[in-house]
C-alpha cells in the first residue's frame, strides 16, 4: 500500500460524527441504580397495570440469576448497570395531536438530523411514530390506520390500551429468560413502538419509528412488537442517529415479530449510532435481542438492516419459522471504522416443513475495526426440506482493519439443502486510482465501490430508506479509504 | 497543450525516466514507441498522477498549467483520459454508473450544468455506436468477467463519452485481435478533431497501421533517443529495436 493511500484512510477516518449535538430538554430521570424500588418507580411513572409491573419483576429477579455473556468477538469495558439510569422523559409531557404541539427544541432536533417529521409526513407518506429518549411525543396517520383496525403506538399506549394484545404476545418470542440483555429489557425497558394488523390488512403504508438516544447517562431499553395477523402486510422501518458522547452508553433493545399464516412482515433498519470517536473513545453499546416467528403457513419474515453506528454492534435478527412453507430473510450491511466493533448476523431456524432461509451479508471494514459475521442455520430433525442459502462478504478498506466470519450449520434432517458462499476482498489502489483517472474523486471512488458491493442489499430496502441508508454509508466511510 | 521539459521519474529508488521532452499540439497523433522496459508505461502513468511515482526533476505543462501539481482527478476533469494497458474491475459498479458519475463529476468541475439521466443515456447511446459496444456491457459490471478484447474496447468507449483533450492509449492494442483492433482503432480516429491530441503507447508498430500518427519517438532507458515521422515506425518494424540500442549507445556512448 503507498503511503497517499493511508493518508487518505486517516483523513477519511478523521471526520467527526455529523450529528453530534445535545438537544436541550430538561430531562425527568430516575436516579441510576437498578433494583426492584427502581422498577417499581418506572412502572409507577408510566401507570402502568399490576401484571405488567409483575412480569418486570419476574424478569429483573431472573436477571439477577444470569451473567453477562461474553463469547461474541468484541472486546469493551465491563458495564456498570448500577450507574445507568433507567428512565428519562422529556419533562413537558405532550399529549399531542398533531405537529404544531411538539416541543419546538425537538422538531429543531429532526429537522438537524434531517427527518423533519412534517417533511415526512408530506413527502413521503410515512407515518411516524418518533421515539425521543423514552418516550412518544409524535404519532401521525394514527387515524387513517385505525380506520383499517390497524393498531401503531408505542408500547406503553398499547399497554395500556390493548393488555390483551400485549399480554398474548409479548415474552413469546423472546421470553425474558432468553438472554441476560433480553432479561434486562424485560425489567426495565421504556418504551418502544407496538404494531397490531388484523386479519387480511395489508398497511398501506411503511410505519417508521426514529429512535435518538439524548439525555446522558440513560440507557435505552427499547421494546417493539410487531403482529400481523392471517394474510396480513407490513414494511416496518426503524432508523436513528444519537447525539455526541463521551460516555458509553448502553441499549439492549428487544424487537419480536409474530407473523400467524399467510402473512408477511419486513422489518429494515438504518442505524447510526455514536460510533465513538478515532480512538474508540465514547459510542453506544448496541446490545439487541431481534427475532420473529414465522407462525403460520406461508408465513414471511424479512430481516433488512444497515449498521453503520455504535462502538459496539452485537446483535442477530433471526427468524423461527414454524409454519410449513414459511420463509426467512436476512439483509444485511455492516459497516464499521475506526475501532468500531461489530459481532453481526442472524439465526434461522427450520421446523416447519418445505421453509426456505435466504441470508446476504456485506461487511464492511475499515480503519482499525472489527467486523465479525455470526450465523447460525439450524434445520431440525422433523423440518423436511428445507433450503438456505447463505452469502457473506466481507470488504477490506486499508490494512488495519479485520474481518471474520463464524458460520454455524446444524443440520438433523437429510432432505435439507444448505448452500453456503463467502468472499472477502480488498478496495485496491488500482481501483481508486482507475476512478481518479475517469475525474471521480477518492471518497466518490469508494462510495461507488462500496454501494456497488450492498446492491443486493439496499434493493430491499423501500426506495427512500435505500437513499438513505447510501448517505449514510458515505458519511460512515467519509476519508476511510484509499 | 502538452509540454513535457527534462522530466525524471523514480519509482522505489530506481530512475526509470531520464529527462524526458516533448511537445505535442492540438490535433496531433504521437506514437511512443519502445522495447519492454524502456519507460513507455511509466510516462502515461506519469502524466496520469499515478502517486508511487517520484518525479525528481523537469515539469509538464498542459495548456498552461502545471500538470504535476493537479490530482489525478482533477487531470482528468482538465480532459487528461488514459486508456489502461490493464484496465481493473470494479465488481458491483455498473458500467453506466461509472460513467453517469464521471461525466457529471467533469461537467461540475467545468461549471456545466449535470446530465439528466434521459441527456445521459442519449449521449452514450450515440457513443457505444462509435466501438461498437454491445448494450449487454453497459449494465454489468465494469471490466468484471469481460475478454481482453472488451475491456480494451471499454476504454475507449468511456473515452468517447468522456471526450477527452488529451488521450493517452497505453498498450491499447496489447490483447487484440486484428477485428477488434480495427474497432478500436475507428473509435480513436472517429473521435480525433482539430482540438484534441492523442498520445499512442505501443510496443508494434501494427496499430499505426490503422491510427496514423503525426510523429513517432522511440523511447529508449528513459529517454527519447529518436523522433521522426509515421515512417519511423516502419523502419522500426523492419530493423527491429536491436538497431535504435545501438543507435542509442551510440549517442550515448
């Protein structure tokens, strides 16, 4: 590698975080600690009922039984869960209607990150639901969905207003004793967003959720819960960009998706959290437990996600697929610089007969990072004819940064059909240089190499998501590489 | 347009180019002719901005500027266009792509408006007919999976879109056959005008038959031992380069 190469690595990876700035609300917190009198207090805050408030503590009890995991391979400070604290809301409690009610600091906020929620709302025909550290403070086109019985809230809302629903369902796809982060959250999460579509709807539109991480020092346990019910349609898109900060900061989030027969969920993430500064200094935690249940027959669940954030990336949307003929699909680009650290990838889990897994994974690295594709494909004993295919590259910008892959095939039933393909490759000099030449600048150069490589992957994506999500990546590897 | 004064080129300590000149105008064809190792490469790289050359002394103005002190990119946006001997593949960006970005980078630069993508597909339209390029080639990706002969043909096709004032075609010819040559060598000629200069690197004499140049200098350990007409190349070709060594140590000797 010549040395106008690393330069341009170093200046790539020397850019700061674009949308590192604090919003200033004053925050309503419970003081850090954690302990029953903790989630005692946060369920009283949010009003919630008995059994909610019954199975946070089952939770938190079982929690206290489990330790921490530590076999993924990234590498961070031990956690001190006693000094996070468990809840913080924007003090002026909204109860709103529409737009012109939000506090303008926060509509200020959007507009910086450039998701203005009116923008949104009259451009693109997306209904948002925007989660602010903890709590909703704008829901829009709640109306013409529930023309439909189309239920989108966040979940406090739907615990209070349809505990059957949430009763019913939430814990079954990720019960509390799943995972010490599952657990957690179970004790203590905040809010999040509920999604309820009744038999035979497809929702007109895509539902979007932003998520931003703001008062310091409040660890974000977000809980969403998508069910669509028979024959049911849902595109489902959760995107975010935290503010600067010099402390880590954790989110064990918990996302489960219940698709019952005939029905179909496609969930996609943009992510962009706080990725720490060159030296790894600072950054989110970004602990999340994702899963969904393919239920029924036909059933589809499509996992698409572009990870660009966080100093530590540790998750695996999966799917279960239970029903006969039901499907499973994993999206995913990974990006990670500096010394960002990403443990990715998913699980898919064959039972019912004739399911089909598809998994195309892209990681990215550069800088000093990390990147580490985790997968598992399980077909069991009763699952006959099952098919997976599995695709995972890996993309090398400079010569400082790693990538690996760990896959797990476990197969109990012979009429299974498991095929399996990696690369990995480097952006090379010659390529930068051969773009030069044709008047395309270094950082254009890697960008057209880098989106060329996460096609596959950004088709999936609903069209302005896919812009999105391209920026994103251009910000992400803004000086990256040579 | 182009000016090249006592240019000295090292690559890892080594002196490849030893003062080398040149002086090419608008509307002229020069060949640059040479045996294996003798520096051809190295000056179309040179004027490209390859960056692991070291360029030690001398300087290249074109059409008024320094040359040496501009970025590759912005070489090529002053309409600087080398066609690589070995052109590299870039998996996942489509042909159009590359180009749709290339152009709209020099028309930017050139405080042109951008192409819409309906001006865009117009252009190469009218482009692709110039090396008969098959419209398969526009949406794979570029160079990936491609013959030798199309990758070649490729050059010059984003050369014709690009419309450069300053062509530098090295080893165009390496890797083709006589039809694909032929097309290639159309192409050039078809795009050559009053205002444009083109610089042709070969080892054979072969594709002069079909791009004739206005002048031919033979380059020899880093220097140009001899310039002439489009004879000279002839007269390579039939004496070999056994005659221009000894020509060449002779002067030096």
């Amino acid at each position: 590698m010549s040395t106008t190469e690393l330069t341009t690595i170093e200046e790539l990876a020397n850019k700061e975080y674009k949308y590192g700035f604090v919003t200033d609300i004053e925050a309503e917190s419970l003081p850090p600690g954690l302990d029953e009198e903790t989630i005692k207090k946060l369920s009283a805050i949010k009003h919630e009922p008995e059994w909610m408030l019954e199975w946070r503590l089952k939770a938190y009890r079982h929690w206290l039984t489990m330790k921490e995991p530590h076999w993924s391979n990234v590498k961070y400070e031990p956690v001190d869960y006693q000094a996070i604290s468990y809840y913080s809301a924007p003090k002026k409690k909204p109860k709103l209607n529409s737009l012109e009610e939000v506090d303008p600091e926060l509509l200020k906020t959007f507009e910086k990150l450039g998701i203005s929620l009116e923008e949104q709302k009259r451009l693109s025909g997306v209904a948002v639901d925007a989660v602010f550290d903890s709590v909703s403070v704008a829901t829009t086109f709640k109306k013409s969905l529930s023309e439909l019985g189309i239920i989108f809230c966040s979940m406090s809302e739907a615990i209070q207003n349809h505990p059957e629903l949430v009763k019913k369902y939430m814990g079954s796809v990720v019960p509390y004793t799943d995972n010490f982060f599952a657990a957690l959250n179970s004790a203590v999460f905040s809010d999040g967003s509920f999604v309820f579509i009744p038999k035979g709807v497809r929702c007109p539109m895509e539902l979007s959720t932003y998520f931003r991480i703001n008062a310091a020092n409040t660890g974000q346990f977000e809980r969403t819960l998508i069910i669509a019910e028979e024959g049911a349609y849902v595109s489902y898109l959760e995107g975010c960009t935290a503010p600067m900060r010099d402390e880590n900061q954790l989110h064990a989030a918990v996302v489960e998706l219940i698709a019952l027969d005939n029905a179909q969920i496609k969930y996609s993430t943009v992510q962009n959290w706080y990725a720490g500064d060159k030296d790894g200094k600072g950054g989110i935690y970004n602990f999340v437990t994702k899963r969904g249940a393919a239920r029924g027959v036909n059933s589809k669940i499509s996992w698409t996600q572009v990870e660009t954030g966080s100093a530590i990336t540790w998750k695996y949307p999966s799917c279960i697929l239970q029903g006969d003929n039901s499907i499973g699909e994993f999206y995913s680009v990974a990006v990670t610089n500096n010394m960002q650290q990403a443990d990715t990838g998913t699980k898919m889990i064959h039972i019912g007969k004739n399911t089909k897994s598809t998994i195309i994974s892209k990681g990215i690295s550069a800088g000093r990072s990390n990147n580490s594709y985790r997968g598992q494909v399980k077909v069991i004993k009763r699952a006959e004819n099952a098919r997976n295919f599995s695709q995972c590259d890996s993309l090398l910008i400079g010569d400082k940064c790693g990538a690996h892959t760990f896959p797990y095939i476990d197969i109990n039933n012979p009429t299974a059909r498991i095929e399996h393909e990696a690369t990995t490759s480097k952006i090379g000099e010659d390529q930068i240089f051969y773009l030069n030449q044709r008047g395309i600048s270094t950082e254009d150069a890697i960008n057209l190499i880098v989106n060329g490589y996460c096609k596959e992957v950004f088709k999936e994506l609903p069209m302005e998501f896919a812009v999105e999500a391209q920026k994103l990546l251009s910000v992400s590897l803004e000086g990256s590489v040579g | 347009m182009l000016e090249i004064k006592n240019l000295h080129v090292k690559i890892d300590g080594k002196e490849i180019l030893k003062g080398i000149n040149l002086k090419i105008n608008a509307g002229e064809v020069h060949a640059i002719m040479g045996p294996n190792g003798s520096g051809k490469s190295t000056l179309a790289q040179v004027l490209a901005g390859r960056q692991e050359y070291e360029v030690t002394d001398g300087e290249v103005i074109y059409n008024g500027k320094n040359l040496l002190e501009l970025s590759p990119e912005d070489r090529a946006r002053e309409g600087v266009f080398l066609a690589f001997q070995y052109p590299v593949e870039l998996p996942g960006v489509s042909n159009t792509n590359l180009l749709k970005t290339a152009v709209n980078e020099i028309r930017k630069y050139r405080g042109l408006e951008e192409y819409d993508a309906m001006e865009f597909l117009s252009l190469i339209k009218n482009r692709m007919k110039l090396v008969e390029l098959e419209q398969s080639l526009l949406n794979r990706s570029v160079n990936e999976g491609f013959s030798g002969g199309e990758k070649k043909r490729n050059e010059i096709f984003q050369m014709a879109v690009l419309e450069p004032k300053l062509a530098i075609l090295d080893e165009t010819d390496s890797g083709l056959d006589i039809d694909a040559l032929r097309i290639v060598a159309n192409g050039v000629n078809k795009l050559k005008t009053k205002e444009n200069a083109t610089i042709v690197v070969t080892h054979y004499q072969r594709l002069l038959n079909y791009i004739v140049p206005d002048f031919v200098h033979v380059l020899y350990k880093g220097k140009i031992v001899k310039s002439g007409g489009k004879d000279l190349a002839l007269e390579l070709e039939e004496k070999g380069y056994d005659w221009i060594k000894d020509h060449a140590d002779e002067i030096t000797a």
